[in-house]
C-alpha cells in the first residue's frame, strides 16, 4: 500500500489569512473565530479522512500514524474535553471513560446530515485464570492481566442519526459489550439501534455496568462521526490513571491501566493531550510523571480545565505554565471551562461569557471570575481554539509521514 498525502503548501497570501486568524484581536467573540476556522478545517477534511481509514485497518504495526491521545489522571475533566471536541453529550461520571479506551474520529460532512457509526474493536482476548489477578502478575510481558493479545477483530454495534441522549446511552451499553468479551455482543444493543428487545432503561443499563464479565479491558469503543459542523479530528479518550483502586483485589488495575497510558503515550506519531484541573496541583499529577519518564514532553499539549474551579489567588503555577517555564511541554497549554451540566450549546456559551468577561468584583462571592492575570493568553482560551490548534497540528504531522 502506498500512501501519498495530498496537503500542499498553503501560497503565501493564505499562510498570511491564518497567520491573521492566530493572532485575533482579544475582543473577538469565540463564535467569529469559529466561523473563521471553517475554511482552514475545510482543507483538511481529506487529509484526516484518509487518516481515520488507515487507523481502522490497523496497521499501525506498518506505518507509524499520527494520532491525539487525552491522557490524565482521575476526575481530571477529560469527559469535558472529548464532549466539547466530539460535538455531542458523552457519559460523565458513569465509569465509560474509566474502563476502556474509546476511539473518536470527526469529520466535516458535506451534507447536512450527522450520523455516528459506534464498533467495538478487539485486540485483545479476555482469558481468565481460576486464581484472583495479584499485582505481581502484571508485567512486561503481560500488560494487561488477564487480556491476551489476538488478531484484530471489529463488530459493528449501533449507527446513530440523532444526537440526542440515545449517543450516552448507546456507548455505555458499547461498554458493557467491551467489558463481556466472551458474550455475544448483540444482547447488548438498546432499542432503537437494531437491538433486543428486553429492558434497557436506566436501572437495566445500571445492573449491567455493575455485572461486567471484566472490570478493565484494553480493548476499543470506536466512534466514526460525521456532521456538518464538526472538526476534522482523530484521537483516544484512554481511562484516568489512579493511585489506589476502590477494592484492595483491584490494586493490580492501578499497574493495567498505567501500562496502557504508556503504550499509547509510546507510539512516535502520537500528540499527547495532558488534561490537568485548575483546582489541584500540578505538581501531584501521576499522568505528567509518565509523559516525563517516556521522554514525551516534546509532543505534549497541556490542556489547563476547570478554570472556573481555580482558586482565588492561585494564578502564579499556572501562569509560569503558560510561558513555559514551568511543567514544559512542547504544544504549550491551552485552557478550558466547561460545566458538567446543560447542553452543548450552553456549555459553549457559558465558556464564551467566562473567558470575554473582564475580571471585576464579583457581586457574590460563589460567582467565578476569569482573572486579568490571565489577559495575555486568551488567545489560548477556550475549546474553538483548542480544536482549531489540534485540527491543524493533525493534518501537518501526518502530512510529514
């Protein structure tokens, strides 16, 4: 097989135009810079179509692809991300993001119509042993206890056409699937999707999660969606990386998961999300540590969330971030607030209001208040931006393979 990336040198007036769009005055609202963006999206719709077709042949093991991996410790506001950037309300707090790697590609369709394709990608076997998983079982040579590698294998789950909750719903009973390998996977697709037609209201699909087969697998949720207003992305949402498991049998999982944070975090042509919450420190952060130990900053892009969270008077760590001096990473940092509640569009708009507002004293104590310490990097506020940066980041690492 042979792939020739068809990205060519922008002529130097339209280098300039983005150059342009960069450097946005501050005033600008985030909807303008949005509509800006469109046109450079536009152009790399082809190269990230090609993309998410070689990914879903597996050939990594052939050809090196570039790739956004969302990587963070626990609670770190990673389901924000991928909601934001996906385009459609994903499961928080339900445990999905935790329990399994899943695989989002977006795309810009030319057409009006929005659809989301959901598989289930096995790489791996689950084969149990009589004996409970002891830490010590983990290792080099058998990462991820007790999953065993196998030939790829992909099985089609759900095809959706309407972005309403039925997406959460679906992918949680796609989890459910992932997490009991050895059962047939059709007992699991709801109603409406071309499933059974037994129960699956909330407290079913709540029983379930809790009865698993397994508690983690390596293997992948993968979600192809296409729509008219969506950015042309590829990347991994991998589970939170934890220090200590609920459960003392479950110890080991602390060791299962930070091995498949490194895998993904290893492969060369991988541009790693670092999501880390403005209300810690991020100097406890375990995920960071890992991106040092395999020597990744270089290929690193921190994304700062929960601003709205930072404590008051707490701005120095995080500005000595933002210039680079401290916790460097090669993409820089960008910044991010998005609420746990509402739909998208008022998720986006509640962004839009916190980042433009100008710090003032707050009538009650309890309203949030984007700091002026932070006036020089709004250009690095908020998901447009993010997405634009990634959009743009993807196409010129692949178009160098």
């Amino acid at each position: 097989m042979e792939v020739r990336p068809r990205i060519k040198s922008l002529p130097e007036e339209e280098e300039e135009g983005l150059r342009a769009h960069a450097s946005l005055n501050h005033s600008g609202s985030f909807i303008s810079n949005h509509q800006a963006f469109q046109a450079i999206g536009q152009k790399l719709r082809e190269v990230n179509d090609t993309l998410g077709t070689l990914q879903s042949l597996g050939i990594q093991h052939v050809a090196q692809l570039p790739e956004l991996v969302l990587v963070g410790d626990q609670s770190a506001g990673k389901s924000s991300i991928m909601s934001a950037i996906a385009g459609l309300n994903l499961p928080h707090n339900t445990g999905v993001c935790t329990r399994c790697p899943i695989h989002i590609r977006s795309s810009r369709s030319v057409s009006t119509e929005w659809s989301c394709r959901i598989t289930l990608q096995q790489d791996y076997a689950f084969v149990p042993g009589r004996a409970p998983i002891a830490q010590d079982d983990v290792s080099p040579e058998n990462p991820f206890p007790p999953w065993v590698k196998q030939p790829r294998v992909v099985k089609d789950f759900a095809t959706i056409r309407d972005r309403v909750d039925s997406v959460e719903r679906v992918l949680r009973w796609a989890q459910v699937a992932i997490l009991n390998h050895n059962a047939n996977h059709e007992m699991f697709i709801p109603r409406g999707t071309g499933g059974h037609d037994g129960d699956d209201d909330e407290e079913a699909l709540a029983r379930a999660e809790e009865r698993t087969e397994a508690k983690f697998s390596p293997n992948t949720v993968a979600l192809e969606i296409k729509g008219p207003d969506l950015p042309d992305l590829s990347f991994y949402d991998l589970p939170g990386v934890f220090m200590n498991a609920p459960q003392d049998e479950d110890q080991y999982l602390a060791q299962v998961v930070e091995n498949l944070t490194r895998e993904y975090i290893s492969h060369p042509g991988a541009i790693i999300l670092w999501a880390v919450p403005m209300n810690t420190d991020a100097m406890v952060s375990s995920t960071f540590k890992i991106i040092r130990q395999m020597r990744a900053e270089a290929r690193c892009l921190g994304v700062m969330t929960k601003a709205d969270l930072l404590p008051r008077g707490n701005h120095a760590q995080w500005i000595s971030m933002l210039e680079g001096v401290d916790h460097r990473t090669g993409l820089g940092y960008f910044v991010t607030s998005r609420p746990d509640t509402g739909d998208l569009d008022k998720q986006a708009a509640w962004e839009e209001s916190f980042f433009n507002q100008r710090a003032r004293l707050a009538s009650h104590a309890e309203t949030p208040v984007w700091p002026a310490a932070f006036a020089d990097f709004e250009d690095r506020c908020g998901v447009v931006r993010l997405k634009d940066f990634l959009s743009r980041k993807l196409a010129e690492e692949f178009a160098k393979r």
